[in-house]
C-alpha cells in the first residue's frame, strides 16, 4: 500500500502524520493501543525509516503518542479540556468527559493568611482561612495538586467528613447558600518541587501549569485555589471574539 502523495507539496512525514491523526481522533486506534511498528508503516506506505521517524518523533513531541522501551509505541491518553467559562464542579466536570475522577483530601486545616493570600481574598493579613489540600485524580492517574483557600469570616467551621461526602462546590452552595458569580484565572508554568512531583508521579522536569483561580459572589471574592496541573495531560483552550 502506498497511498501518500509524493507529489504533494507537505512532506511525507507529514502526511503520514495527518494519516495517524486521524486515525487517533476518530478512534480507530484508541487509547493506550499500540500502534504498527516503524518497519510495518514503512512497509505500508512505502517510505523510508527515517521518514517514519520523523512523523512518530512529532507526534510524540506534541503529547499523541508515547513510547515503552522495548514495547513499542502507544496512544497517549487524550487531553483533558475542561470549559474555561463557567465554574465547575471538578468531579462533575471529568463526568462529562468519560472520565473516572476522585479526590485525595491531604490536609484540611485553619491557617493565618499570608500577604500573598490575602491580596487575593480582600481580607486582612492574618486572618484565619480554610486551607484545603487535595490530590485530584482522574482514572487512576494523580493529574492535579491543589490548594484552597476560604475565608473563616465568611465560612465558618465544617468537617472534613463533610467533604468526603459532598463536593466543596455542592458545600457551599447548599450549606451556605453562595451564588457564585464569576472566576477569574491565570496561567503560567512552573517547575514543580520535589513535594508536587512526587504527588503528581512526575519525571524530572516534566512541565506544568499553575492556575490561580479567584472565585467570586456579586464582587466579593469568597475563594482562592492554587492548581497545579500536569501539563501533559490538560489542554486549555481561549476563544476570543472581534
């Protein structure tokens, strides 16, 4: 078989790539599969190795595919892409994308506001804050070490029993009646300590995002989550309009 054009103007190992795209996106080969080996797409499509090469090298490069020594080359698990327009419920969220997803409580605790903290929740340096400490995990896999932050002013005291049970988000709006109105995100990456690549069973120097999310009632913030995310497995996405 050897159906690329070799009088196209886009390079054979793009074509090839094009080819194994979409084969991944409409899930002929689907997640974790292995994919033909180097030898089998040469035979195929009659092309040399190195253009083989060339076309797997790219698409593991882009996060598609990734490679087990002495195994072969699979289909990376697609990238998450939550919507960035609305508040979410975390675990509700995965749902709708098929996925399986949890939450690891590591610490719940009261703490004095930093500076830093309290900028961002309008309060007074020092004053008391929820800080809650989760691991989220999506089929299996740790994806997300995230800190968040709630004013005691306005929250007074729950369990932690009480999260094990219900979602923050269902928490606050039925036990406090919050109406959340609106977030408000930044992006950057990071490198990640030893403490989060050991949470999130990430290779050294492997990248992430951090997202700092304040979370608003009317104009008030009432919450403040720090996230970092593994950035091999989320994707965000910005529309903007003219």
């Amino acid at each position: 078989m050897c159906d690329l054009d070799k009088n196209n103007k886009m390079p054979l190992y793009g074509q090839l790539m094009n080819f194994l795209l979409s084969e991944i996106e409409c899930n002929k080969f689907k997640e974790y599969e292995k994919l033909p080996s180097e030898r089998e797409l040469c035979d195929k499509f009659c092309l040399s190795r190195d253009t083989v090469r060339q076309a797997i090298f790219q698409l593991e490069k882009m996060g598609y595919i990734y490679k087990k020594h002495g195994k072969g080359t699979f289909v990376a698990p697609k990238q998450l892409k939550p919507d960035l327009y609305k508040f979410y419920d975390f675990t509700e969220e995965m749902k709708k994308l098929g996925k399986d997803a949890a939450s690891k409580i590591l610490s719940f605790e009261i703490i004095p506001a930093d500076k830093y903290i309290a900028k961002f929740l309008k309060i007074k340096e020092n004053s008391n804050v929820h800080r809650i400490t989760r691991l989220r995990i999506v089929d299996s896999i740790p994806l997300i070490f995230e800190k968040t932050y709630l004013p005691m002013e306005k929250f007074g005291y729950f369990h932690i029993d009480e999260l094990n049970n219900s979602s923050l988000c269902n928490i606050l709006k039925n036990r406090f009646s919050v109406k959340f109105s609106k977030g408000e995100e930044t992006f950057y990456p990071i490198t990640p300590d030893e403490e989060i690549a050991r949470y999130l069973s990430l290779m050294r120097f492997q990248p992430v995002i951090k997202i700092e999310r304040t979370t608003f009632e009317d104009e008030i913030p009432i919450m403040f989550t720090e996230r970092i995310v593994r950035g091999d497995k989320f994707k965000y996405t910005v529309i903007t309009s003219f």
